[in-house]
C-alpha cells in the first residue's frame, strides 16, 4: 500500500505585527480580554507589497528544489481570500515558482477548511500516480476592520506543503471523520469588502461539530487512547480549550492531558488567524515547540464555517524534528517590526501601509487589474 504524507513543509510570516495589548488600550479594553479571554498577543498585518499570491510563494519558493519542480503535478491553493472570481491564484504562483508546464494548477474554497481538502485531494493523486508530487499553499489574510468585534482575530500568513510518497515530516493516514451542515455562521457575499460573522454561532457549531466528529471517530476506529497529541484549526487561541472543554465527562483523562499541552497555540497568539493555514500553523507549532516523539500519532480537526468539519490523524516520521528546526521559526518571529496602532487604522484597510519588504517575491504593481510580481534572488 502506498504511503503518501507531507515531504516538506514551510510558513511565510510577515515581517510587521501590532501589539494586541496596545490595541486594547486603544479601544478602551481590559487587556486580559485580548489576551486571556480570546488568547491572541500579536497580530501580523502586511505592507501594501504583499497579497496572498506573493505570500504563498514566499512560503514555497525556498522549501522547492529543480527536483520538486520537475515532479509537482498539481499545484493545489486554498484561500478564501481570492483577488479574481474567475483566474486561479495557482496559476500565478505556477509561473512564479518556476513548475513545469505539465502541472495542473487550480484554486478551491470551503472557508478555513480547504487546505485539508487540497491535502486529501493530493493524497489521492499519489496513491494512483506513485513517484509524483504536489504542491500545496494555503494563504489568507483576515480582516474585518477597525474597532469591529473580529478586528482582535485578524491575521496574516501563508503555508506551503509538498506531498508525496517521501513522508518526511508526517505519513497521513487514512482514518477519518466528515461531518457537514448547511449554516450561515460566517460568510462574504460578492459585494462585501469583509466578512459577515455570526461570533456566537460559529462557535457553537465549530464545538457541535467537534463533538460529532469526535465521537464518531471512536465509535468507527474505536482507537483514539493512542493520540499522543491533539490540534485544531485556531481562529484564536483560546478556541481549542474551548472545543476540548465541551467533551463529555466521560473523556474528562483525554481533555486534562490535551488541554495540559499548549505548543500547539504559540504561533496563532503571535500570528493571528491565517484562514486556510490556521489548522497547519498549529501543526507546525506543535512540531517545533512541543516534546513530541517520532512516529507519535497526531489528532486534527479541521473546520471551515459554513460548515464542514474533519477529523483525521497523521504519524510523525523519524528525524522531523531536524528538518522542522531548520525553518528557524523564533528567529522570524523576533525579527519582526511594530507597527503603530495610528498608522495601522489610518492605512492598513485600504492597501496603503507602504514599508520595508525584504521577502523574496513582492507585488510591484497592478496595471489595467493585472498583477505583476518581483522576484529576488537570494
């Protein structure tokens, strides 16, 4: 049987972020509301040179050699922050990485979800097309305006994965759990600059659909005291203790030991909600910060408002943590530079906040709607 699992995996943060407590002192808020109620601490935001497209190459364009390159046969974007009703984000990234021209590109959307849907999608690929590989970006930014109820959750980032038989990293298995329910818990018409967000119920359906995945897994595999580790798509932080306090008391060892472990949620309260690649920025937090063992078998639920959720598990593969350490994350994190609260409300939600932008790939312009990208050697 073909093994198929993640080969290589990569995150671009962006390089500027405004403080959660200096923004609470702006709105007149308590600062524990920010960043123990909801659990965020920073929130990165990008210059005006930066968009989903750049970012999601920045996040590949140093994890992919010549050898990748001429393997990838799909390249799989998931965002639902897409600039085009009609053209693929995937296209241009296609162009900008240099792929060959034999790869199929396309983008997908099911809110925060879809990056576990492009997984699956690629996995599937592998299995019948054995030696060959695909790209997988997720990229969002969130942004609901100043002073508004979300404004405390809003993010930035993108993540970048290679999938193939070369489980590097994680070997995906092939146990999971659908559940999916029609519901208007947060959504963007056509004609809306920001989403609309119905807070109270998106939650109460991200935890009805937890639990439902949740016991349905054990009630299909009946295998679940072998999780050593359990993540969750984070729009916030605290979202994960919120879903693993709503089991039943009847799980009350399985959540003490989970809710004990908080690695998982480093990079999201520093980050802040990045949509699509939530869910693999937890993962990826687990992965560096946590004292995880190889071929530890990892629990994840993915959820994507609307609503669909998963849960499935991986086994992590032996020497991930050498080539996770690689990625230098904290060094990233550190380098960041503040941006004032001022210049953030002034500019920020009108595609203005011109700044320094040492990233590799850069929008430089856009002329009759057509975006034009700079590439810099490294």
């Amino acid at each position: 049987m073909v093994k198929v699992g993640i080969e290589k995996i990569n995150l671009y943060i962006p390089e500027y972020y405004i403080d959660i407590k200096k923004l609470a002192e702006k709105r007149l808020v308590d600062p524990n509301k920010y960043l123990v109620g909801i659990g965020q601490e920073k929130m990165s935001i990008i210059p005006s040179s930066q968009d989903i497209i750049s970012m999601a190459s920045n996040a590949a364009i140093n994890m992919i050699d010549d050898e990748d390159r001429k393997l990838i046969d799909q390249v799989i974007f998931a965002t639902e922050s897409g600039i085009d009703f009609s053209k693929s984000a995937a296209t241009v990234v296609h162009d900008i990485l240099k792929i060959n021209s034999f790869a199929s590109s396309f983008e997908i959307k099911q809110a925060c979800y879809s990056t576990t849907a492009a997984i699956k999608i690629a996995v599937n690929y592998i299995k019948q097309n054995p030696g060959r590989k695909v790209l997988v970006l997720s990229s969002d930014i969130s942004k609901y305006g100043a002073n508004t109820p979300g404004e405390v959750t809003q993010g930035a980032g993108a993540i970048a994965m290679l999938i193939s038989e070369n489980c590097e990293i994680l070997e995906i298995n092939s146990k999971f759990i659908f559940a999916t329910k029609n519901a208007y818990d947060f959504w963007r018409p056509n004609d809306c600059k920001y989403p609309i967000v119905d807070g109270k119920l998106s939650i109460k359906l991200y935890i009805e659909l937890f639990n439902l995945c949740f016991e349905s897994f054990i009630d299909k595999y009946q295998n679940f005291d072998e999780i050593s580790s359990m993540i969750f798509h984070l729009p916030f932080s605290k979202m994960r203790d919120k879903a693993l306090q709503s089991l039943d008391d009847k799980y009350i060892d399985f959540k003490t030991k989970h809710l004990s472990e908080i690695t998982s949620k480093i990079l999201c309260k520093n980050i802040g909600n990045t949509y699509t690649g939530s869910l693999y920025l937890s993962l990826l937090s687990l992965l560096y910060y946590g004292n995880i063992n190889e071929h530890e078998k990892i629990a994840l639920f993915s959820y994507g408002s609307g609503a669909v959720g998963e849960l499935f598990t991986m086994n992590l593969s032996a020497d991930y943590k050498e080539k996770i350490r690689k990625l230098e994350i904290d060094k990233r994190l550190n380098s960041r530079k503040e941006v004032s609260i001022e210049d953030y409300e002034s500019k920020y939600f009108d595609n203005m906040l011109k700044l320094k932008d040492n990233s590799r790939v850069k929008l430089s312009k856009i002329i009759d709607s057509i975006r034009y990208y700079e590439i810099d050697e490294p």
